[in-house]
C-alpha cells in the first residue's frame, strides 16, 4: 500500500490538480478550462494519467524482477538465466518498436510488456524466506503450568504459519504429556505427517516420539508399534525403516511385560563387614598388653611343635600387628601362611585383606597397600574381601585427589600444633 500511494496515487493527484491549476501559484497546463472544466480537466490529464500508471507499473516489475533474483537459489541459476534470455530476445524488439513509433510516453507500456513475463516465470524459482513463528510465550506459560493459555499462544502462533513442523509438535506434546489426550496428540501427529511440506526425518521424529507416549502415558505397547509400523510403511528400505524396526523388535509384547521392565534391577551386593580388621576371636580384642605376650608365647612354643599350625600362626599375626606393634612381622607371618600349598581361597583371601589392613593402619605404606588391595580384586573377585578392597581403593583414590587439590596453606595449618597459652 505504501509503494501503491507514493509510486500512483500521489503522482496522479499532483498531476490532476496541476492540470486544474489546483496548486498554489501554479496556473494550470491549459489555461482557462471554460464552462465544462470537469469534464476538460478529464480529457487534458488522460493523457498523463496513462503515461504515469504505465511507468509505475514498469518500475513496480523492475523491483519485482530484481527482488526475487537475488532469491533464486544456486541450483535454479541457470533456468533463470535461459528465462531472462528468451523473453529478452523475444519482446525487447517489440518494446523497441513501441517505443520508436510510439514515443517515450508508451515507453512505460514497452517495459511492461517486457518485464510481465520475466516475473511471472520467475516466481515459481526463488527461495521463500518466511518467519518462523515465535514460541517464547507459550514455553513461558507451559513452565508456569499455565497449560490451557499455552495452548491458546501456540494456535495463535500457528495462524500466522499454519505449516510449522515445531508448533504442531508442541501441541501434540501437550495433548499428550499434559492434558492425558492421547487419541487428541495421535490425530495431531497423523495429520501433520499428512501435510506436504513435511520430510521424512520430520516424520521419523514425530511417530517415535508418538510411540513414546504410548508406552509412557498409555502403558500400550500396540499402539507404539503401530506408530512405528507407519514409518515402515511409508519409507519402506530406508534407514528410517531399519531404525524403527529395530525398536519394534525391542518393545514389550504386552502392558504387564512393559510394567515389569519399568521395576528397577535389584543387584545383590555383598554386605560390607570389618572384615579387613577382624579378630580371630571374639575374645582377642579384650586383651591386655601382658595378655597377648603372654597368648604370643604361646602360639610360639605351638608353631615350634608344629609350624604348619595355620591357626596359631594367624593368631600369633594378629597379635603382633593389634597388640604389640610389631605389624611388619605380623605381615611375615601372614605372607608364609598365603605360601603354604593347599590353602582354600576363603582363607587367602582374608589373610590379603588383612596385610592391607595393617600396611595402611600401622605400617603407613600406602602404595604397598594399594599392590596387595589390587592383588586380592585380581586373585578373588568374588569374595566379600574383594568387595571391601574395591571400596577402600575408591576411598584412597579419593582421598588422593583431595589432598592435591588442597592448597599448601591449609595443609600447614592443619599438621601445625595448636598454640598454648604461656
């Protein structure tokens, strides 16, 4: 309308009253119009008025021509260029002529007739550009739970671009995830993939995430393989076609079957002791210090007698390491019990489990610790002990990286002393 009131209207409102002498200071064209000065002012500006609507209309094709050539895409070039050659060499002759026997007041009319077609046939080549519409305020409102006025927002940006793949799916989302409409988001996807503009990728996406509804909302296995089914049938040899077969070959094949995978795995997991630090004895851990050297010459003078005596050599361990602070020769002693032939694997492992325990606790020599932790997860994967050692070697990993990550301040702070008061 603008390019319509400046290009025409204006032009030919100045034109007239001109003629008319209408303008301030400006007597007309024609001087005195007589009696008649209507029906004069008509017949004196006809001619003008020709002459001014027919350039308009050149120029209005010229920008038009312009305008959707720049929007031509590169695989349409070379048709366009054969359509300007052809209608060139065919009507600018014409338009020649016109202009040479006519005058350059029908050189409007000639462009005209030059460029009429050159526009019609190019149409059909450009690339749209269309908006795309706005969600912003229909994903605002769906956040606030304001479902019912997100649906009015996502209508009416569809309105305007009635076509738009990303709309319809959030319509279909909300029938579905939110108002509990299944048969309302399932007749939204299926007319949707109807529309022409949609490509098959469009139509992958909406019928897996249809069959997604299904079984999360609906608990139907059938009607998700259904909506799989379409792609088959519609893109049949196809990745798209392979991709949802084999999710039908996946899906439950009833409700109950779909429930059962949704209840969780239950893995049974050892259960966690202090096996690692275990007395052999329940009564060990009540002895005093003259208790165990006494109890330790005793297990000496029994491995004397007999030095393949496996319990009195563990005991005597234990009690060097736990009550006399001896652990580097308890670590001896369980090392030769873990080198006698035939010892069952229960045993050895226990016997690792508790090497670590006392190279951690009262040898401080974590690596050594880690090396014998390692052993045993290798050695006896599926003991109890193996267990415990996987976690400890998660808790020494851990705390590894707290203490690099600690800076060199706090870790001054933390080993000085306390300051006394003098």
């Amino acid at each position: 309308w603008r390019w319509y009131i400046k290009g025409l209207a204006v032009p030919l409102v100045i034109w007239v009253l001109y003629v008319a002498g209408g303008l301030p200071g400006v007597p007309s064209l024609f001087g005195r119009l007589g009696p008649n000065a209507a029906a004069r002012t008509v017949n004196a500006s006809a001619l003008g008025l020709i002459v001014i609507s027919s350039y308009w209309a050149a120029m209005t094709l010229a920008w038009l021509v312009v305008s959707v050539a720049v929007r031509i895409p590169e695989a349409n070039r070379r048709q366009w260029r054969v359509l300007l050659l052809a209608w060139s060499v065919l009507l600018l002759p014409v338009a020649w002529a016109v202009v040479h026997f006519a005058g350059w007041m029908c050189a409007g009319f000639a462009a005209t007739l030059w460029l009429l077609p050159i526009a019609h046939g190019a149409l059909p080549l450009r690339t749209v550009l269309r908006n795309k519409p706005i969600y912003g305020a229909a994903i605002a409102k769906m956040k606030f739970g304001k479902y019912d006025e997100a649906e009015w927002e996502v209508i009416r940006a569809l309105e305007d671009c009635d076509d738009d793949f990303q709309g319809w799916m959030m319509l279909a989302e909300l029938y579905a995830c939110h108002f509990n409409d299944l048969a309302g988001a399932e007749r939204t996807m299926r007319e949707l993939c109807s529309q022409p503009n949609v490509t098959p990728s469009d139509v992958g996406v909406a019928m897996h995430r249809l069959a997604d509804w299904h079984l999360q909302f609906g608990d139907d296995p059938a009607a998700g393989r259904r909506a799989l089914e379409k792609i088959c049938a519609e893109f049949p040899g196809t990745h798209l076609d392979r991709m949802a077969r084999l999710r039908i070959n996946r899906l439950p094949a009833s409700t109950e079957e779909l429930r059962q995978r949704r209840e969780p795995r239950r893995i049974a997991l050892p259960k966690r002791t202090n096996a690692l630090a275990a007395a052999p004895s329940a009564h060990e851990g009540e002895l005093t210090k003259d208790e165990a050297l006494a109890a330790a010459n005793k297990s000496v003078a029994a491995l004397e007698a007999d030095p393949n005596d496996v319990p009195s050599r563990e005991r005597f361990a234990w009690l060097l390491a736990e009550r006399l602070d001896r652990a580097g020769l308890a670590v001896e002693q369980l090392e030769l019990l873990i080198a006698m032939p035939g010892q069952p694997p229960e045993m050895l492992a226990k016997w690792l489990a508790r090497i670590a325990h006392w190279q951690l606790r009262h040898l401080r020599d974590e690596e050594a610790a880690r090396k014998t932790l390692r052993q045993l997860v290798e050695d006896f994967p599926k003991t109890r002990e193996a267990f415990e050692a996987q976690c400890r070697l998660h808790l020494l990993d851990v705390e590894t990286r707290l203490r690099r990550g600690r800076p060199a301040g706090a870790l001054a702070s933390a080993s000085a002393p306390a300051p006394t008061r003098g």
